[in-house]
C-alpha cells in the first residue's frame, strides 16, 4: 500500500479572504437522494499556460477501483468541452481563452454493503458518513506545479462533523501542494467522535466512526506517544497538523491502514484492541513520514523494501518499547516470530529480483523483505555498538539527506552508510544479505546486552522434512530489571 504522511502548510478559514485567490477551489456537498446520499463535488479552476487541461479520475488505489463511483462530469463554461480520451481514468478539458474554468461530477459509493477489507479504499458515502480517500473522490488537473487550493463542505447537515488531512471543520481550508499529494488526502463527515491534543505546540485529532471496546481517549494516547517519539528521534517537528482516523468495518479481528498527507486511516473490525498489533502498523506507519514517503525511492522500488519496510518493522518495535507500550518480554515474543518466519521459508535466499518479478509463495514472499529488514537491523545496532558506532545516527543522518530534492533512497548509497557499522571482513556480506543471496546468520548477536541467544533445530515435516536452524532470545537475568537494548 502507498503511504504518504508529507508535512505541508495549512491556513484555515478564519484567514481564507485575506490570502490570494487560490487558483483551485473544491467544494463538497452531501445530497440526500432516494434512499441513498451522494457527493456532489463543485470545481474551479485557473488554466495555466494552455489551451487545454487533462483531468485525472479517480481510478484505482490499492487494486481497488473507483471508476463505477463516478459520474455526470460536465463543465459549466461557455466555450469550453470535454474530450474522451482511450484511457477512462483521463479527459481533456478544452477552455481555449478562459481565464477560469468550472465543472461539477458526482460521486456515489459502489459497495452496498459492510466495509470490509480488500474494498476498504473505496469511497464510503451513506446517510450519516463521509469516508473518502483523496485517489476516490477528487478530479484533478494534470499539471506538475504547485498549486494553491481552497477546499470546504457546503449545506451540510447541522449534527455532522468533518475532519481532513488538511484540518478539522467545514472550512474553507487552504493548502498549497501538488496534485498527486493533494489526491493521497483523506476525507471524513457525518456521526463522528473527534479528540485532540498537542505534540509540540502542533494539533494531532483522532476523528472515529463505530464502536470498539477500548476508549477514544486511549487511542488519542496512543497516537500521541508514537508521534512524540518519532518526531523527538528525528528532532523534526514541521507537521503543523496530524490526523489518525478510524472507520469501523466487519470481519473478525481485521486491521488496515494507510498513510495520507499529514494522517492516517485506520479500518478496524469491532473486535479489535489496543494490542501489540495495533500499535506496531501505527509506529510502522507513522514512521514513513521519514523513511519513505517524504523522500522519494529508486525503482523499482522493491528493491529497497528491506530498508523502507524492514527497518521501519524494527524502528516500529524500538519505539514502542522505549515508550513503555510494550515490555521487553512482549519485543522479544514479537521478534522471536519473525526469525521463525525467516529461517524456515522457502524464500529466504531468493534474490529481490525474483521476489518482485513474481515469485510464487504469495505473503511468503511478499514479507521476506521485511523480516530481512528488520533482522539485519538489529545486527547492525548490535555490530555498530560493539565497536562505538550507533546505526540510530547513520539512519537520522542518511534520511535527513536524503530528504533534500533530487535524493532517492538507493543501495548504492545506503549500504556504504550501513556498511561503517560492520567489521570490515563481514562489508563484503551486506549487499548478499540485503538481496539475498546470502542468508543471515542466525549465530550473530542482535542484541549489544539483555537479550541471551539460544538455538532451535526445527523440521518441516517429522521423519524426511528440511531441517532448520532458528536463533530465539529470552531475557536475561539482569535485564529483568532494566531496559533491554537492541
């Protein structure tokens, strides 16, 4: 899944008539039709530069298509037409002389029934909800600048609440972006509970439709401790607002997520809790506000999956022990799964290469990546502690950097960084261990101190299978007491 939590600026409505006309306006308005409610969306826009605009529909986000949830497109200018193009996700607006140029299209949702993941991306529209992502409501022009936007809510109902990627409230809300952030946003009206709190001077809000057995207010702490302590590691606090949603949807104990401009989506089955689980998506994801979404990847991006997701995977598990959301007991349990996965799978040599060109072994596959990620992580931080060097450093740095335009994360210039962190006879390894050639070595330590290793031969099958061999860690006596240290 695409994840995009950019930090950007946001003016809100108190101040909207003093700023300059914004050369993009949205409105929305929730129509009550039947027995059913719609999304009428109102646009207008300044053409730049030409005589024609290509508009991009929204089409897909996540394998889920929004296409049939879109209809009566028309512009309202004299003059101006719209052209079908052979790509359905694409039409030319002609507006030859124009200085500003309006069209309308209405939005419905094509479920008709429960929310339920594998179509939880889809637009959610029905009497007493709003619940949209940006890639399944918004047409936009195809242009590559910035652009400054104005975006409300009009002749809403009176009981409804509202909450954006952009602020909370009907608005006018302003923003200046690119269209592809502006369409990774993220949408919510109607019966909705709203807290907020503070992370350094900066508003973060919890907006939730549905019920579950834990309390708003836990989930507000919840966000709140994650999001101080990723942003104190990287000393980054240039998110003027943050939002994490959750949306209330079936199947028996189902979490989703995705991260957005300035916010994240949950999708939660009422069975949930406030578990490990749950908190280590939200540390992972939140996490991509650094290491992966403002920044961008080589390509394909696959290739550096094991740094963007596998680190993000340990990064995840080392802030929440470090915030006193997990015990040591419970890091290690969650750890000692993931070396059973990775020791034991089939795809535990198999090349980057392979795996994104189709390997069969579907999740198998999919999660290999990760778990080389996050293994080799806490071997560095052990290797790196070992001889006076600290992987936290060479990743703050490395991400900061790479931050700045015209920088991608790469192998080729994140293993010479990682690299220092190892003794200089194990340098030549890094790049087999990365793509896969070469296994990890299950007998290297991955903790500096606190953690003993021990070694389990396993067996696919009783008499005849592959044997295995699986490093697991236990605390150690002394650790019990203090606090563990990857």
């Amino acid at each position: 899944m695409k994840r995009v939590l950019l930090s950007l600026p946001i003016l809100f409505a108190c101040s909207s008539s003093l700023l300059a006309q914004p050369d993009l306006i949205y409105r929305f308005t929730p129509v009550a039709e039947a027995d059913r409610l719609v999304l009428d969306v109102h646009v207008e826009f300044v053409p730049h530069g030409s005589d024609s605009t290509l508009l991009n529909l929204p089409d897909s986000y996540g394998g889920q298509e929004q296409f049939g949830g879109i209809s009566g497109l028309r512009v309202i200018a004299s003059g101006a037409t719209l052209v079908p193009t052979e790509d359905r996700s694409r039409v030319w607006l002609r507006h030859a002389g124009l200085s500003r140029v309006v069209f309308t299209y209405r939005v419905h949702e094509r479920r008709s029934g429960t929310v339920e993941l594998g179509d939880h991306y889809r637009a959610v529209i029905r009497p007493g909800l709003v619940h949209a992502l940006g890639n399944s409501i918004l047409i936009v022009p195809d242009v590559p600048d910035s652009l400054d936007i104005d975006v409300a809510w009009t002749d809403t109902p009176s009981d409804w609440r509202f909450a954006s990627s952009f602020g909370l409230g009907v608005g006018p809300l302003r923003t200046r972006q690119t269209m592809r952030w502006f369409r990774h946003s993220l949408w919510l009206g109607g019966d909705l509970r709203m807290r907020e709190t503070v992370v350094n001077d900066r508003t973060v809000a919890v907006a939730m439709h549905g019920s579950w057995s834990f309390d708003d207010r836990e989930l507000l702490r919840l966000v709140r401790t994650i999001i101080q302590a990723e942003r104190d590691f990287f000393d980054d606090h240039d998110f003027p607002f943050f939002l994490v949603t959750a949306l209330q949807i079936g199947g028996d104990n189902d979490q989703g997520g995705t991260g957005r401009v300035n916010s994240f989506g949950l999708f939660l089955s009422d069975d949930r809790t406030i578990d490990l689980r749950l908190k280590r998506l939200l540390a992972h994801e939140i996490f991509h506000a650094w290491n992966g979404d403002r920044t961008e990847r080589e390509s394909p991006e696959a290739l550096v999956y094991w740094f963007t997701e596998g680190f993000a995977d340990y990064y995840a598990r080392r802030f929440l022990l470090q915030s006193g959301l997990i015990t040591p007991e419970e890091y290690l349990d969650d750890l000692n799964a993931n070396l059973r996965e990775y020791f034991t799978s089939s795809m535990l040599t198999m090349s980057n290469t392979t795996l994104i060109d189709g390997a069969p072994g579907g999740r198998d596959a999919q999660r290999m990546p990760y778990r080389r990620g996050d293994i080799l992580a806490h071997q560095l931080a052990a290797a790196g502690a070992a001889c006076g060097r600290s992987l936290d450093s060479v990743v703050r740095s490395y991400l900061l950097d790479v931050m700045r335009p015209s920088r991608a994360i790469a192998n080729n210039s994140l293993l010479p960084a990682l690299a220092e962190l190892l003794p200089e006879a194990d340098r030549p390894l890094l790049e087999g261990w990365v793509g896969g050639s070469v296994s990890l070595d299950p007998e290297r330590a991955l903790f500096s101190q606190g953690a003993e290793l021990s070694l389990k031969e396993r067996r696919r099958f009783y008499l005849f299978g592959e044997r295995f061999v699986v490093p697991s860690y236990r605390l150690s006596q002394a650790e019990r007491t203090v606090r563990l240290r990857p």
